[in-house]
C-alpha cells in the first residue's frame, strides 16, 4: 500500500491522513473509560500492530484516556513490535479542566514515563477549559517545545477564535500552532459552518478529525441491526443520532455510502474516511478507532481507492446539515 504522507501544520513532521485513535484502550478507567469495553476484550497489541505494519505512522491518545492506560497501552504495543522510536510518532494531550497552565509540566513528566521510549510529538491541550488564559498555556508550550520535550503543539476542541489567539500567541514565541483536534465527520460537518475549518486553512493548521466514523455509525452496521446498540457499552445508546428517529434521519447517508461503497469494491466506512480526508484537501486527517482488529485493518483499506469527484459531491450533498 502506497500511503502518501502530509504535513503536520507547518511544522516539518509527515503524518499518513489517517492515524490511530487510542481512547479504545481506556479500559474503563475514569469517566472517558467508560465509553469502551475494558482491556480484556479490546485487543490492543493486535490493532496496535496492524496499524502500525499497515503503514499507519502515528497514534492519538491522551492523559484523561483510562489516566494513562491508554499511554502506556501504546508503548507496550509498540515496543512488542519493535516499532523504532524514530518512526513513531505520538500525539497526546494535557487534560486542562480544573486545572492551570503550569500543571502541564507535571502532567507531562508523567506522560514521558508511560510513553516511554516513545517520544511525546505532539502535545495538544485536550479542551479549552483550564483555569489559564490561553496566553499562559502557550506560553507554556512554547517552554516545552524549546526544552525539546515536545516536537510540536496542538489544541483539541478550540473555537476559531480560540485557536486564533492560541497561533498567534505562540508564533509572538517562535512557534507554529500545528493542529486543532475537533469533532468532524459525515454526520457533523459543524467545522465548515463556524469558521474553523476556514481559520485553520487560512493559517495552516492541521484539522485533525476526531470521531470520524460518527463512532461507528457511519459503517451502516447500526441500520443494518439496531438491536446491535443495545450490545454495545458506553453512551451511545443514548445520544440522539442512535435513537430511531435518529437512524431514520441519517438513512439516506448510509445508503448512499453503501452504494458508492460497492461501486469501490470498499465499506461504507472506507468511504465515509476516504471522503473526510479528501473532500478539504490535505489539511483534514482522521483518527478512527476500534476495537477489534478486524476493523483497524477495514479502515486501512480506505488508502486503496480514490473517490471520484462526483461520488465526493453527492456524499457532500447528502450529508449536509445533520449537526
Ligand atoms: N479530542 C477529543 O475531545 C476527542 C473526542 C473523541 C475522540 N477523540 C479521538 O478520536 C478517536 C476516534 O474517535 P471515536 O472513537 O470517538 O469515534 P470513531 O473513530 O468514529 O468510532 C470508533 C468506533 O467505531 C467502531 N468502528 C470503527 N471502525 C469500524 C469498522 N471498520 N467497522 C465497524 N465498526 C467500526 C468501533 O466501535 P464498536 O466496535 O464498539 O462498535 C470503534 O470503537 C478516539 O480514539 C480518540 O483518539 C478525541
């Protein structure tokens, strides 16, 4: 498989578009453990290893995954694999609620220890919720990328205006705001309507789509059977776009996922990434996960194709305005 890397913000990293998202292996720690089933069924040195041998370059996990279980879940499955701390790139992020700015240099000598020997390239604040002006949290950043501890800096769930402050902060410092981890998928294309995606584009920040597959959703595996929900551990059950009236709603996107899908010889969820990491061009990549093996290795599929611009634009059509 030929996987074409791309620039990580303006930063001199090459990233592949899509990346493994790590929250899976939580394993029921804290409130965000609590969306997943525990270690025990997700396989994680297995998805670790078929990410990474099918050409996947780089992982998203963060503190408040499982506090550190998710941190160290990584390490140990690269490290069963050999993975060389020179290739692999790590992108987690600081957990701000409650707490300032200056926490960050505790929070990450603790992050060093459980991704170790992997080395921390990206350190994205996880929400702008800390008791800190972003002022102060770039400036802390800008001491962490100075020291060398991390390679770049990114925030997660930033507004456009947020996000403006938080580049322009830290360029006044000397350096690049590379990414912005936000909700983005075929079911919530909110990022092109309230000014991020535009912001992010025009200052080439990386948008780093989380929830892509709009968990799971967008596999058509829920249309297909309903009674699957009720299997599944965790809140989705109870969020709207799960609900009957939700799954009707969001059926015309399936179906035609599902048919350009067979016309590609690929799955719904090929398409609904390949789409997601396409449409915008090379400044939106994506970070599906899983937990099953199985799923890690479809998803990986979505690099053997290429929509054409026509399937692009009825997906586009089709699938504006859910949220
Ligand atoms: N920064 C933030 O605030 C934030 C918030 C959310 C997520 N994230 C990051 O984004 C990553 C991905 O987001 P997400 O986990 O919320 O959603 P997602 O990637 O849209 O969905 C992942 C779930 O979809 C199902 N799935 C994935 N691939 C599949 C396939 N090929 N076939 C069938 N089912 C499949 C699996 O669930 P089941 O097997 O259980 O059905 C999997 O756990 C996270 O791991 C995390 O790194 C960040």
């Amino acid at each position: 498989m030929n996987i074409k890397f791309r620039q990580l913000g303006e930063s001199d990293i090459q990233i592949t578009p899509l990346g493994l998202g790590c929250w899976q292996f939580s394993d029921r720690i804290g409130f965000a453990g609590k969306f997943w089933p525990s270690l025990e069924n997700v396989p994680s040195d297995e998805i670790i290893k078929s990410s990474w041998e099918g050409g996947i370059n780089w992982f998203d996990t963060a503190e408040m995954y499982g506090w550190g279980a998710s941190e160290k879940c990584v390490s140990r499955g690269l490290q069963k694999i050999n993975a060389s701390v020179e290739n692999v790139i790590i992108a987690t992020k600081w957990h701000p609620i409650a707490r300032r700015a200056k926490r960050m240099f505790r929070s990450i000598e603790e992050q060093i220890q459980r991704l170790s020997p992997y080395k921390i390239t990206l350190y994205q604040i996880h929400s702008p919720t800390s008791l800190s002006s972003i002022k102060k949290e770039m400036e802390v950043m800008a001491e962490l990328l100075k020291s060398g501890v991390i390679r770049c800096a990114g925030v997660s769930n930033y507004s456009a205006n947020q996000m403006r402050k938080a580049h322009t902060y830290l360029e006044k410092l000397g350096f690049p705001l590379v990414s912005n981890q936000v909700h983005y998928s075929l079911l919530n294309r909110r990022i092109e309507r309230n000014g991020i995606l535009k912001t992010a584009q025009e200052l080439g920040i990386t948008i780093i789509a989380y929830s892509p597959l709009e968990q799971g959703l967008l596999t058509g595996k829920f249309h297909d059977n309903p009674n699957l929900i009720k299997t599944r551990v965790g809140w989705r059950k109870y969020f709207p776009l799960y609900r009957p009236s939700g799954l009707e709603r969001t059926k015309p996107v399936i179906d035609t996922l599902k048919k350009i899908a067979e016309k590609c010889n690929a799955t719904s969820s090929q398409v609904a990434l390949n789409w997601t990491i396409n449409f915008h061009g090379d400044r939106v990549v994506a970070i599906p996960g899983a937990t099953h093996t199985e799923q890690a290795i479809q998803n990986l599929g979505t690099f053997n194709f290429r929509l054409s611009e026509s399937d692009m634009n009825e997906i586009d059509k089709v699938s504006r305005g859910f949220i």
